[in-house]
C-alpha cells in the first residue's frame, strides 16, 4: 500500500503546471491505478494530486475526438465512443479500476498492456499538455513526457477498418498481449495505411510498420497460418510468469492475424 | 489536515493525513466494514466504498481525495432500505459464507441497481468484476441480485430458490439464514483485526533470500537501537523446542523438523527473525536494519532433484522417533548446526535422503492382475502447486491478559493451536486461552499454525499485545500451498474393460518442513482408489523434502490430485479399448453393498479394514449427468467458429473425518427462559458449522432457531474439537452436537416426568419447546426455570461427545461440456454440472454454496493457477496479478449443483461431508474434456494454453514451474 508524505493538491491548472515545471520528477496522481498500485509498502516523498483539475468531458467531433485527460475509463466506455475504443476500454481489468482509472493516467503510465495507446497511435493522437503551446504528438511525447496531460485529441476512426485483440489467462487479467490494426479497404479489397500497433513485446506498446509494411497494398489477408508465419519471426518476447518466450511470439502473431483478418469498419 | 465530506448520507468533517490510503483512514476511524484482501495492489476489491456515485478501491484512494466528495460504506444500511434488502437477499441466496467480502459484493449490488434496475448476467458480471471471492463460487451471487429487485418491488417478496429435503423435519434439509450471515453481511467486528487495540504492537519478519543456507552471523544491534523497537527474535534467543506447524492430533504423524527460528534457512521467505516495534512502519525499518551473513548452500528445487544421489540435504539434523522405536536402515546422526528431527512414530522417512515419509501396500498379487491382462496403460500425472488464497491472510492478535496468554486466532484449529504454542512457548495448557474469531477464508491453510506462535511468544515474554498479519506476499510463499505431485498409474485390463491390476505411485514434494509430509499424499491415494474394485492394486508414496515453500493442508487434502490421476487414466484406458468412458466407469466402480478390500491398507495412520459399503448414490448420480448432458448422444458443435468441443465425466469421493482418531464435543444449555446457548467446539471457518450444529439441536430440542446461539471454538468456554479439516465439521462437531442436544432432550424428560408426575415414556418433547404428557404438560422455559431453584435439579446441561470407526464416503459425479481453441489453446467452460450425495444436506442451500465454491476453484487450479519460482527456488507470482483466480466471469455459463441425498447411518440426520470432495472433479473432468475436443491428453495440470498448444505440438518450449 502506498502513503504518500506531502500531497500537493493545486487549485488550479496553471498551479500544478508551475509545479510540475520546477519538479518534473514528482509523480502525478490522477485516478491512481497505477500509481497507488502497489502491494508492497511503500512511502512517496511527495505526489502531486491533479485528479480534481484535469479535464473531464469527450468531445467525438465528425472528423476528431478530443478527450479531457480526466476522464476516466467508465466514463468514456458510458460515452458515444466508437465501437473500438469500447473494445480496448473493456479491457482494463475491473469495474472498480475503470471507475478510477483516467484517460491520461493510461498514457502517462504508458505500460506495454495499456489499453488506449494502442488505438490513440493508430488514429494519431495527439496532446495538450501544459508544457506546449502546440499539440504534441502521443508518440513524440511518450519518447519524452514533459508537462501535465490535459487533452488527447484522435481522428476519428470512421470508415476505418479496425481491431483490438489481447490475450489474457483470465477475464480480469492485464492483457500479456495486445494487438491493434487499422486500415483503409480500397475498391479492390486491399488494405491500405495500414497501421499495427503490438503491445507485449517490449517496455512500451509500439507501431510497428515493420509488420505493416507486409500487408500493405495486399488484399485484406484471410489466411491465418500464412499470417501467423510472416508475422512471428518478427515478434521478440521474454519469457516469465506469463509465458516464455516462443509461446507469447506464437500467440501474439495469431492475435494479430486475428486482428487483421476481423477488423471491422467503424460506423 | 481538516476535511468535510459525506459519509453515508451525514455530513462529517475528519482530521485525517491526506497521504493515507482511504482504507486505513477508514478503519481507524472505526469503519471495519472496509477489508484489506490485497495490500493495497487494487485488484480484490475488498475495500470497496461508493465515491461520488461509483464502486472504487478505497486502497487507490488517498484521503485527501476525498473533501467533499460523498462516500458510501456499507455501514449504510443503518439508513438506507435498499442495502438492507440487498444483505437480506444475499443471506438468502447463500452467498455469505466466510463473509470477508460480502461488504463489497453488497456495495457492488447497491451500485448496479443505482444505475440499472433490471439488469442482465452480463451487467451483474462486470458489477462484481471487481470483487474477488475465494469461498462462494460467485454463482448464487445471481440469485440474490434477482432476488433483491423482486423485494424492492415486494418487500414481503418470496422465493424458494432452492431445493430441501426431510419433509418430516422442522430445519434439517431446509434453507434457513446462516446464523452469523447478517453480522457479516453488514460489516460489523468480527476478525482478528478487528479487535486490535489501539496500543498493540506490531510484528514484521525478515525473511530469507536465499533458498537454503546458514546464517553465519546476525547483527540485531543496529535495528534492536532503532525508535519504537521492543525486541528482535532470531535463532540466537528464541525457544529451542521443535515442533510441526500441522494443526492436527497428537501425536502428529508428522516431523517435528523445525523451531521458531533455525540457524538454517530452508527456503525462499523462511524465517531469519521477528521484529516487535510500537508501529509497522518501525519494525519494517528495523528489519531492513538487520545485518546477515549467510553460508549459500545448493538448494533442492524439485521432486527429481531430492531423489539424486548425492543431492543437497534439506534436513541433516539428528534423527530420533518419540516413541521409542529405534530408526533402523537410515542414517540418524546428523549437522549439529541442524535442530533434530524427531518422528511422533515412524512415517518410514529418511530424512538424510530427503525423503521425509512413505508408505507402500496393497492388496491382491499385482504381478498377477498385470499378467491377465489384455490391455496395460502407464501413465505419469503432474499437479503443480496451487494456493488457496484466502481473502483474509494467516493474522493472529495476542496479548498478556490476568496471567494468562491470549490469541485472537483465525484457525481452523484452536485445540491444536493452544497444544502447540503452549510447548514452543514453554506454558501448561491452562494459561493460554485461543479464541477463534470469524475466519476470513481458511480452506486448510488455517490448520498450520504459522503466525500465532511467534505472536504468543512475544506477548507472552514482553507483557504487551502482540499484532502479526501476513501480507499478501507471505500468504503467497509462506502460509502453506498443496503439495507438488508426480503420480504414475498403471493400468491393467481384459478387453471388456474390467480391471485386473491397478498401480499408483506417487511421489510428493512437502517443501521445505515436514507438516501433512505424509497424510496429504496418502490421503490422494485413499480418496480415489476405494472408487475402484480391482482385486490388485498396490500403491507406493514418497513425500520429499526441497527448498521450496512448506506446502501443506488444502481443500482436498492431495484427493484432487489422486483423482485427476486415476480418472484420466481411466478415460485413457477407455480410448485404447474403445469403449465408453463412462461405461468403463460403470463397469468397475464402487456400488452399494460393495466390499471395498483396498481399505484394509488405507488406515488413516493406523491399519486399516476393508469396508463393506451400504448405500451409494452414484449410479443415479451417473444416470443424471449421462441424461443431462446427452452422454449418448454426439457432441453438440462448438459456439464459436474455430474452436472445438468436448465433454468429460469423472466421479469422485472424500471422507468425512478421520474415524477412530478425532473426535469433537459440545454441550447444550437450557437457559431458564427457555433459550438454548451451544458450546460446541467445532470451528467455523465459513462454512457454516455453526449454522449446521444450531440446527441439529433446534431439530432435536423442538425449537426456532432464532431461540438457540452458539458459541465456538475458544478453548476456555467450549468443549475439546479436533478443529475443522478432513472434512468433519458436519459428521463430527455436528454429531457432538447432536449427542448433547439428546442429552439433554433426555434430562429434560426425566426432570419434567417428577414434575409433571407421569412416566418418561408418556412424554414427548414438541414444538414449540414444550414437553407434553398424556396429563399435562410444560415449556422449557419452565422447566429451566424450576430446575435452577431451590427444588430443582440442577441446570439442565446436556453434554455429547463423538468418535467413530465408521467411514462415512460422500460421492461425487461431476460432468464438464467445454470448448477450446486449437490455435491459441485458450479454453472456455460451457456446462459444470456436480451430482453430489453428501447424505442429507444438514443446510442445502449453503451446502450448494459450498460446491460452487470447490468446483470453481478447482476450475482455477485446473486451468490457469499455478505458483512458479526462478532457478533460484524464488516465488515469483506473490500476488493477485501475477497469480490468477477466477473472478465472476470465469462461472461456467451452465454451473448446476444437484444432491442426490443418500443417507449415512451414522451422520447427523443421515449427513455426511460435503465441501472438500467438490475440488476433486474438475482437473480429470477438464482433461478428459479437453481430449474428447483437440485429441490430446494434458498430464499436467493447470492446462494453461502454452501446456496446451505444446501437446498440440504447435511450440515446443516447455512451460516450467520454475523458470
């Protein structure tokens, strides 16, 4: 369990951002899944409380989406989301988390299970944060996270092709893998901009147009073992609690053979 | 820091820390309704509190998060119907057995409804996704989510949900409340932690990092200077007795092979010392402060490991038996760095070899049976280790009280908890009290004594109250798992399936102590070979010392694993002759009126007898599952494209208590309003002992049972009980408590025969509690009253006490339909159904509880439960994350219970057991299942989907337990 010695609780954003500007190494508190997530004892030093200042509200515009950071899991699972952010927002553990656990909270943890990473790279996310004036875009930011999330803003996925599969050893399990794809079907039945996203198979989820760039232009695959074949040698995992190594590889290459070959337009 | 808030409707303003977790703000401002089932890692949900209108873990809360948000416990239900009606409806559904998480569960219902008053399975599913429940099997939690939406429309709504039996009988075989369920349900002071007083002072082990090694030197000085530290226990200070942490019956057939704390570490998490400090934060700082050197020695990781010639030796202490027999054929002169071992009497062990017990008999000639053989199978079986879990961790609070020790415990076994720690603090029984408290989950792991006697000791020598809970970490690693097991069957039969010979040998990884060393293993033989008749069987046990954690008593008691053994390779014997699986069964199982001769070397540490069988429900147990499941009929097509389906069948059997070696007590008062009080001696771990003895002697006694409490397990004021293991709470303390109800039914006769001037055979005793003759008649209530006076006859007390030779078998059908992916090798349970005779079911509706309950735990260890350690013997799935059970979701879609009630001759009212044997189906089920669906045999169990996909032959590395 954690305790934390000084908790700082801003009244407002501008507050917090000066704060975390002179202390960019203080860990933020949102709804504290990760954070407080520990059952071992632990004493924080000092945590800064953003959880009553971020922004709560979903905005799903005809050509954007823009998330306050404050949201949390239910709420947006509660909203008019998009069939695949519902996908990837049920699989965050329980209830009880989904009811704590916020939008920005997923991305600032950025773990290689997170739910919602994988559909924000797809549908190229970007932030508001306090430390820019300009929207930054996910991946930049999760190679160097700077300032208090405040906004996520995504296309909107419409007429996209798209899937979110996981593996997990039981329903309320972190997912070891995840997988998500999305793509354009043109006239001809191919798929095209075809975007993968692993997660599982390193510190972070991550796009991966290596894969991507096997299937692209191809006609959308149907066979699964050829998929499964082309796919695995690229797939690099290390064996522990969850699986060893060669396991996870295969069942990551079949997720994601599943995920191309059901990907579903959005509405 | 002031804050304002709304808690439970009421304005309140606290100081509080804000850095605090809520949980702990909660609880020390007199909230115990909120429970801590994972420390703070927010995935049991047993802390679960309404925040701002959603169900969140008050343990990823901070307390300074909460000014003026609006916060529901459920100590709500002081002012608000709904959670009452919701507490009502899950103590009629049953759902409230230990009762350590019925707060949240209620708290999870409340909030459904709030925002869905007609909700479907899928949405009472994810309501409870955040609840963990070791005890229940989730499945009446339906039940009682309807149950409550009909009452808010009808509060005077009612329901029979569930069958009953004896319809000449007031309460047996009737669903009434468990009698401490309300308590419960609304989150009232009843655990160990509790009761701790504000003063209590906190105990925090260091634990070894090493698998097996010598503590060379330990320097406490630095820790022992540090601010709030009592006292530091190491193997330098601590009482040099040695003794068994198995609860069981003196004397214990098993080792006396380890002390408070030993100059030897033995695995991963053993103790290397105990610091006393005022807070838990200065005895955890102190702990760390400790400085040790160790002497690293090669530890033993596996069963293969402690056999090799050669191999490290766990135990190398001197070898001595307290009986007096001198140990013959095994080295006995030992390390004197090592503390002695010493055997009660022999368990034919070797310790020097690592072979802590064995036994080896049989019947018949199976050199014969092997040679009439058309058909001989060999088959190797393995069952990782599994934990229980239970929600509320080993926690124990002792303190010094008018000289004499006492120990708040949550124990399965209060006798056997005062025998041991009076010996190991050097104390004669009488000044060490144990009162057993309301038990958070104990399904074994209760009978070792783990906790309470470095607590005792402590209280006992500093003079100051003495707290020590597990956490979750320790729970994991070092309270006790089942043991690992590797166990070969040989089978032999003619064409038409009848079996000639039948082999089983087993050897069994105890760990790191000797404790349930033997027993365990044996008892995997003696509850599934009785199932079989063959003329030949022969059995051979070994139980080996390593450097893992102790394993120990588990639901089950090594059956599950026996019977995953000998029911797959039946169903494999099936395959190859080519008939049915069940029709195999059929033709050589046990039947009523059977001579069951393998009895005869199965005595339960003492020779045994064959028994000739009376009744047997299995044969409509079968007849049921055969019908229900379409067993004749082909295989339905599986739900899902792709995956492939199958069904499997097993029976199975338990005993119920050890005849001719426990016995239980209890004593019945008439108070002189007429009211009975119940001393009995059994202990409730959840299961509802209680509710069962109250309702054996409301039975008896003619009366309600609102007229009858009871009071249980606290060695000062009940009657001597062997405790609650091996399946004896119905058959044995239930039995007690039937004697001394008759007793005491048969005192008041003769008193009211002088009063009522009539002979005792003209006199019946009647509801309501009255005593009527062919003249007269009186209450009880008066009676009472006339014998405590001056003319009387003294208090009416009635006393009864039970032993047995008679072995009472509850039987088993289990049927599973499944389905399964053969590309991912995921699999997914689609029908459970368990056909139980447990006798008369004594309270059905909590004995169903206690089936769902077994059987979705077992669908756990069968699937995906498993503790796995590094190279290094390190256990390193210590938590809920990393070490899966099964949540709500993972209740088969089609889950059914069904008594087929055949009554005992001895058994209360016809019962028997029914809790332990439930865990014995689904592993063999399952794997039969799963060949009828992909073709392949899993030989080791949990068939996670790696064991799966690699006996499909689609990845070869193989999955270990240790990695």
């Amino acid at each position: 369990m954690v305790t934390v010695k000084n908790l700082i609780q801003p009244a407002s954003l501008d507050e917090a951002a000066l704060y975390t500007a002179h202390n960019p190494q203080v860990p933020m508190l949102a709804g504290g899944t990760f954070l407080l997530a520990h059952p071992e004892p632990l004493i924080l030093e000092t945590v800064l409380d953003i959880s009553r200042i971020v922004p709560k509200f979903i905005d799903v515009k005809e050509s954007e989406i823009i998330i306050g950071s404050g949201t949390t899991f239910q709420e947006l699972l509660e909203s008019n989301a998009p069939p695949i952010f519902i996908k990837a927002l049920l699989t965050m553990s329980n209830r009880n988390i989904r009811n704590r656990a916020t939008v920005g909270g997923n991305i600032g943890a950025n773990k290689s299970c997170a739910s919602l990473i994988p559909i924000f790279l797809l549908l190229d996310a970007k932030l508001k944060v306090t430390s820019s004036k300009t929207l930054v875009p996910l991946q930049t930011w999760l190679h160097n996270p700077q300032g208090i999330i405040l906004e996520v803003h995504c296309n909107n996925p419409r007429g996209l092709a798209m899937n979110f599969t996981f593996f997990r050893r039981t329903s309320c399990d972190l997912s070891s893998i995840t997988a998500a794809v999305a793509y354009k079907i043109s006239s001809t039945r191919s798929c095209t901009e075809l975007r993968i996203v692993l997660g599982g198979f390193s510190k972070h989820a991550e796009l991966r147009p290596d894969i991507a760039s096997l299937f692209e232009g191809t006609p959308v695959p149907s066979d699964k073992q050829a998929i499964r074949t082309r796919i695995q040698p690229l797939l690099h995992a290390i064996t522990d609690q969850r699986g060893s190594a060669e396991y996870k590889e295969y069942i990551g290459a079949e997720k994601l053979a599943e995920a191309l070959m059901s990907a579903e337009v959005q509405p | 820091m002031i804050i304002s808030f709304t808690l439970n409707g009421n304005p309140i303003e606290w100081d509080i820390d804000p850095g605090k977790p809520l949980l702990e703000t909660l609880r020390n401002h007199g909230i115990v309704s909120v429970r801590n089932g994972c420390d703070g890692e927010g995935v049991c949900g047993l802390c679960a509190v309404i925040l701002n209108g959603r169900q969140v873990n008050s343990c990823q809360v901070l307390t300074g998060q909460i000014a003026g948000a609006d916060l529901i416990t459920v100590d709500f239900y002081r002012t608000n119907e709904t959670i009452r009606i919701i507490q009502k409806a899950l103590i009629d559904s049953a759902c409230v057995q230990c009762g350590y998480c019925t707060p949240a569960v209620t708290l999870a219902i409340f909030n459904l409804l709030q925002r869905n008053q007609n909700p479907d399975k899928q949405a009472i599913n994810d309501a409870l996704s955040g609840t963990l429940c070791r005890c229940t099997g989730y499945q009446q939690f339906y039940n009682a989510v309807q149950l409550t939406i009909k009452r808010l429309q009808d509060p005077a709504y009612h329901e029979s949900l569930y069958p009953e039996f004896k319809p000449e009988l007031r309460h047996v075989g009737k669903n009434r409340a468990k009698v401490d369920a309300l308590m419960m349900a609304t989150g009232q002071r009843l655990y160990v932690e509790d009761f701790v007083d504000p003063d209590a002072y906190h105990v925090v082990l260091l634990e070894s990092p090493h698998a097996h090694a010598f503590i060379k030197k330990i320097d406490t000085s630095q820790a022992l200077a540090m601010p709030g530290v009592v006292t530091i226990l190491t193997h330098e200070n601590c009482p040099q007795h040695t003794y068994t942490t198995a609860g069981q019956g003196y004397p214990e057939p098993s080792p006396y092979d380890q002390l408070m704390f030993s100059r030897k570490v033995r695995y991963v998490g053993d103790r290397v010392a105990a610091v006393l400090a005022r807070t838990r934060e200065q005895a955890e700082a102190a702990a760390a402060a400790i400085v040790v050197e160790y002497e690293v020695l090669p530890p033993v990781l596996s069963i293969r490991d402690a056999q090799k010639p050669g191999a490290p030796i766990v135990h190398h202490g001197t070898v001595s038996y307290a009986d007096g027999t001198k140990p013959e054929g095994i080295s006995t002169e030992g390390d004197p760095r090592e503390e002695p071992i010493v055997y009660q009497f022999t368990l034919h062990g070797d310790p020097h070899r690592n072979l802590a017990a064995s036994a080896c008999d049989g019947i018949g000639d199976i050199d014969k049976g092997f040679s009439e053989a058309d058909v001989v199978i060999e088959r190797t079986y393995i069952g990782n280790r599994v934990q229980s879990t239970p929600l509320e961790p080993h926690v124990v609070y002792a303190k010094p009280e008018k000289g004499r020790l006492i120990i708040h415990a949550s124990t399965q076994v209060p006798w056997h908890v005062r025998r041991i720690v009076a010996r190991v603090i050097g104390l004669p029984e009488h000044k060490v009290r144990i009162i057993k408290e309301r038990v958070g989950g104990g399904f074994g792991a209760k009978q070792d004594i783990v906790v309470e006697d470095i607590a005792g000791y402590l209280a006992w020598t500093t003079g100051l109250p003495v707290f020590f809970r597990y956490t979750r970490k320790q729970e994991f690693r070092s309270s006790r798992t089942r043991h690992g097991m590797e166990i070969t069957m040989k089978l032999g039969a003619k064409k038409d399936g009848t079996l000639t010979a039948v082999y089983m040998k087993l050897d069994a990884d105890t760990g790191a102590y000797g404790q349930h060393c033997l027993t365990v293993p044996m008892n995997a033989v003696s509850k599934s070979l009785p199932l079989i008749i063959c003329d030949n069987m022969r059995f051979e046990v070994n139980s080996w010392y390593t450097n893992l954690p102790p394993a120990g008593a588990y639901q089950g008691y090594g059956a599950p694993k026996g019977s995953f053994a000998v029911q797959t390779a039946l169903a494999e014997l099936a395959e190859i002759l080519g008939i049915n699986q069940l029709d195999l069964i059929e033709k050589n199982r046990v039947h009523s009126g059977a001579r069951i001769e393998i009895l005869r070397s199965l005595g339960e540490g003492r020779p045994g007898a064959p028994v000739t069988l009376g009744e047997c429900g299995l044969g409509e147990m079968i007849s049921r599952g055969r019908k229900a499941f379409a067993w004749d009929a082909p295989p339905p097509p599986a739900t899902t494209l792709g995956w492939r389906r199958g069904r499997g069948a097993v029976i199975i059997q338990q005993g119920s208590g050890l005849p001719g070696l426990d016995a239980a007590n209890a004593e019945v008062r008439l108070l002189s309003d007429g009211s009975l009080l119940l001393l009995s001696g059994g202990a409730d771990l959840g299961t509802g002992l209680d509710t069962v003895t109250a309702k054996l002697v409301a039975e008896t006694l003619a009366v309600d049972l609102e007229h009858i409490s009871v009071v249980s397990g606290d060695t000062d004021i009940t009657p001597f009980d062997k405790g609650a293991y091996a399946s004896s709470g119905t058959y044995f303390s239930g039995n007690a408590a039937l004697k001394a109800a008759e007793d005491l039914k048969n005192k008041c006769l003769a008193a009211a025969s002088i009063l009522l001037q009539e002979p005792v055979s003209q006199l019946k005793l009647v509801y309501p509690g009255t005593i009527q003759g062919k003249t007269g008649a009186i209450t009880l209530a008066k009676l009472a009253h006339i014998s405590v006076q001056g003319e009387g006859h003294a208090e009416l007390v009635g006393f009864g006490s039970f032993k047995t030779d008679h072995a009472a078998f509850p039987y088993a059908a289990h049927f599973v339909d499944l389905e399964a992916n053969p590309d991912t090798g995921e699999v997914r349970i689609l029908r459970y159904h368990a056909y139980q005779d447990c006798g008369t079911p004594i309270n059905p509706d909590l004995a169903m509880g206690q089936v769902y309950g077994a059987v979705l735990k077992a669908i756990g260890h069968s699937l995906y439960e498993e503790l796995l350690f590094d190279t290094k013997g390190a256990l390193i799935n210590t938590n809920f994350l990393d070490y899966k059970i099964p949540t709500i979701y993972e209740v088969p879609e089609d889950f059914h219970v069904e008594f087929v009630p055949v009554d005992d001759e001895i058994g209360p009212f016809g019962g028997k057991s029914v809790s332990e044997i439930s865990v014995n189906g689904a592993a063999p089920a399952i794997a039969i299942a799963l060949h009828d669906a992909l073709g392949i045999w899993c030989r080791e169990w949990p068939f996670t989907p790696e064991r799966i996909l690699k006996q499909l032959g689609t990845i070869q590395t193989p999955h270990k337990a240790v990695l």
